[in-house]
C-alpha cells in the first residue's frame, strides 16, 4: 500500500530532477524520481522513455524494453518511444529486430540522425555477425523461421552446459582459442573477473560443491563465464577491434590538433549543456530549454575561436534549438528570427546540412503563421539539399498542402503526385495514404470527381492496411 501511495511532489518536478541525476550518471535515484511521476501521471509517454533509459543504464533491458513500450500504447509513431525501443533492442543484441525499428522511426521522422544511424550500426552489427548479404547462401532445408536472437542466445547457452560423468572434470566444450589481447580489450575491466572465474574451474572441490540455496557452484562459475561470453561476443559485433583501433587513432590525432585549442571541460560542457537543452524539449519544457540555450549561447560567444573551433556552427545549432522550442510555446516571430540567425550562420561558414535544416524549421514556421507562398518559397529552396526520398516525399508533400489551401489545385496536383512517386518508390504505405488523399482532395477543386473517387478510394484501401481509423473515417 506504500508504495501505491501519492508521492509528494509536482509531476513536472519530479521529471525535471530525475533528468537531472541521469545527467549526473545516478541512474537508480533517477529511477525512482521518474517512477514517482508516474504515479502522478500513469502512462506518461515521455516519462516512460525517461525511465526506460535508466533501466537500460542500470543493465535491466526487459524493464527497460516494456517501458518503451509502454510509451507507445496509445502513440504508435511516438518517435522517442520507437528510438528507445530499437535502442533496447541492440543493447540486447537484437540487432535484425533494432533495424526494423531504426527504419520504421526513420521513415516517420526522416529528418532525425539518430535513426539513420542506428540503422547504420544495425546493419554493421548484423555484417560482423554473419558477413556481408552477398557471402551468404540460405538452403531451406527446413522451415524458416524469424527468431530473435534472444533464443538463438539461449540455444547457444544451453550446448554450452556441462555434464559431469566420471571420466569429466568440470571444463567447457573446446571452443576456438581466442587471441587474449582482444579479449582483454573487449571486455575491459571484466577481463580480471573471467580470468578468476576460469582459475575457479580448476578447482574440482568447490566445483561439486553447492550453496545454501541448493545451487551447484559448478553452475554459477559456468553461468558467468557464459555471461561473459557473449557479451564480448556482442561488443565485437557491435564494433569490431579492427575499427576501435582505427577509432581510437583518429581521436588521438584529433586530440593532438585541438590539444590547445579546445580543452576537455569546453567539449564535455558543450556536449552535456546540448543533450539538457534537447531533453528540456522533448519532456516538454520548452521554456526551460529555451533559456538554457540562451545562457548557453552568450556564455560561448564570449570564448574565443580558439577556444572552440566549431564555434559558429555552434551558435547556428543554439539558434535552431531556440526556435524549436518558441515555436513550441507559439512564439512565431521570436522563431521565425531564431530559425534565420541559424541559416545565416549556416551560410557564413559554407555550411549546406545547417542551411537545409534552417530551411526546413523556417518554412514550417512560415506555414504555422500563415505565410504559405513564404513557406512554399523557403521549401522549394531546400528540395536539392534533400538527402533521401523520404524527406523529398514529405517536402513535395507540404509544398502540395500549401498550394492546396492557396486554391492553386493544379500545382497542389502536380506536387501530391511528386510525393506519391517517391512513397510508392519507397514502399511507405503511411506516406502513399498522405500523398493519395492530398491528390484527391487537388482533383475535387479541379471538379475532376471521378479521378477523385477513385483516389479516395485507393486511400481508404491504405488506411485500412496500417489500421489508421482516423484517418478513414475522414476519407469515407
């Protein structure tokens, strides 16, 4: 009954102190806070991530997992809650299942980075584990199934368990001998413990030996030993030596030229000031995160360039996170300027993925306000820094809105076609339902009903395929 119990305290209190201690690496305290917001606001998307990050922290990836997704019960494209899911998932080494996630978050929000990298490492991850697709030949000797590799994890554990006969003594199966020196790069500080834990084994006394609970030390020994095992396993797949290396080379000489020039605490003050600003927004305090990155910006405007080499690049992306977040608290003209203080930076220091990102946040500020030709106008702009298909679908699809509501049907047309090409190229079922009714609904005030019709219906037909009840009932 305790525990049920309401905490004392503000939900929005509570987060905001648990994302603190997360900051500090106090990941159980953190917990705790995030559990008792919970309570005072069950089901909270947001907090649910929160959370699940810290369960993932503190190495409980099945909490971890039913956190994430929980948070997306009753938002299915919650972009967090998909990030955090197929993070989950490659932390447990579900490297194929993580890619099914990367790419369905990539697909709803193509213009976040996370998600394209995790679907680079994702498929890093799986080429380490079997090779490349070309080196691979599949024989269906039997049924196929699609497995985690959880259970393939489980298998393996279970060939690796030992009988004891009374020709045997306590050992493992032989196993290929694996190079010391890359094992003990692997597993880091844990490399000591498996050493001790393999000297146990030799000790065939302890071995047959049980603990009070009636548990074979034998067992225990051979548990952890496993344990180890595949988590090497799985940091070699994660990242192979060959590339920590190469890593850790680069960084050295990227550290000997910015020796002088950009001391640790700047970089980790940065690095850290930016991750708050981001985690204010997204567990909605966008004024909070607005003024962190105010006093962010004026404390490195008053550095020198030596002192931050990326500096301008940096003021651009603390412009952007300030007009994210006015554009959150309905502060349109405060945006709009924020948003083009960015592409003016942007275009200073030659910088064509910022300018393509001040072009994006602009032109929806535009269309938030109103300004529809400006929004058009800002939007064509960006159409060559496009960098996939999907974010020319989207693009090519807000441009047809613009000039839908503008009453200029043929061009809204022209542009919903564009945007259904690139969906059907793509395979996104979610953007082909987008782009079919922005067609139809160009076609009604061409007074083209029968090609409308027949566009209705063939997006009624979509919406039934990823079970969007809104949007048929809006169709039929």
């Amino acid at each position: 009954a305790a525990a049920e119990a309401v905490p004392a305290g503000t939900f929005l209190g509570f987060m905001a102190e648990g994302t603190l201690l997360f900051r500090r690496g106090e990941y159980g305290k953190a917990l705790a806070c995030f559990s008792n917001a919970l309570k005072l606001r069950a089901g909270d998307k947001h907090c649910l991530v929160a959370r699940s990050k810290c369960y993932l922290k503190l190495g409980d990836t099945e909490n971890s997992l039913k956190d994430a997704e929980a948070s997306l019960q009753n938002d299915k494209a919650f972009s967090k809650g998909l990030y955090q899911k197929a993070e989950t998932l490659y932390t447990m080494g579900d490297f194929e299942f993580a890619l099914v996630f990367y790419h369905r978050g990539c697909r709803l929000r193509p213009e976040l980075e996370e998600f394209r990298l995790g679907i680079e490492k994702s498929q890093e991850a799986i080429v380490n584990c079997i090779g490349s697709p070309s080196s691979v030949k599949l024989e269906n000797k039997e049924d196929l199934c699609f497995i985690s590799r959880q259970a393939e994890s489980k298998k393996a554990n279970q060939k690796l368990q030992i009988k004891l006969t009374k020709d045997q003594k306590w050992t493992r199966k032989q196993e290929p001998v694996r190079n010391p020196k890359i094992e003990r790069q692997l597993l880091g500080e844990l490399y000591a413990d498996k050493a001790y834990l393999e000297k146990l084994l030799k000790d065939e006394d302890l071995m047959e030996s049980c603990t009070k609970q009636g548990i074979k030390v034998a067992d225990l020994v051979l548990s952890g030993i496993s344990y180890l095992d595949t988590r090497s396993e799985f940091w070699q797949q994660q990242k192979p030596i060959y590339a920590r290396v190469r890593e850790r080379k680069l960084r050295q000489q990227r550290w000997i030229r910015d020796k002088k020039q950009k001391p640790a605490e700047v970089g980790r003050y940065i690095v850290k000031s930016m991750e708050d600003i981001d985690m204010l927004l997204t567990s909605g305090s966008p004024e909070e995160s607005c003024k962190k990155a105010e006093r962010v910006l004026k404390t490195i405007q008053g550095w020198s360039d030596d002192e931050v080499p990326n500096k301008s690049e940096l003021i651009g992306n603390l412009y952007s996170c300030m007009g994210n977040a006015q554009l959150e608290m309905g502060q349109m003209e405060a945006a709009l300027q924020s948003h083009k203080m960015d592409l003016e930076f942007a275009r200073q220091n030659n910088l064509p993925d910022a300018v393509s990102r001040a072009l994006d946040n602009i032109g929806r500020v535009y269309a938030r306000m109103g300004k529809l030709q400006q929004a058009i106008e800002t939007w064509e702009e960006k159409i060559p820094m496009a960098k996939s298909s999907l974010e020319k679908t989207w693009l090519f699809h807000e441009i047809g809105q613009c000039y839908l509501e503008l009453d200029k049907a043929e061009t809204a047309q022209n542009y919903g076609q564009k945007s259904l090409q690139l969906a059907d190229e793509e395979g996104d079922v979610e953007w082909q339902l987008h782009a079919t009714v922005l067609v139809a609904q160009a076609q009604v005030k061409l007074k083209d009903y029968r090609s409308a019709v027949v566009n209705f219906e063939k997006a009624l037909e979509k919406a039934k395929l990823i079970h969007n009840e809104a949007a048929q009932k809006a169709i039929i």
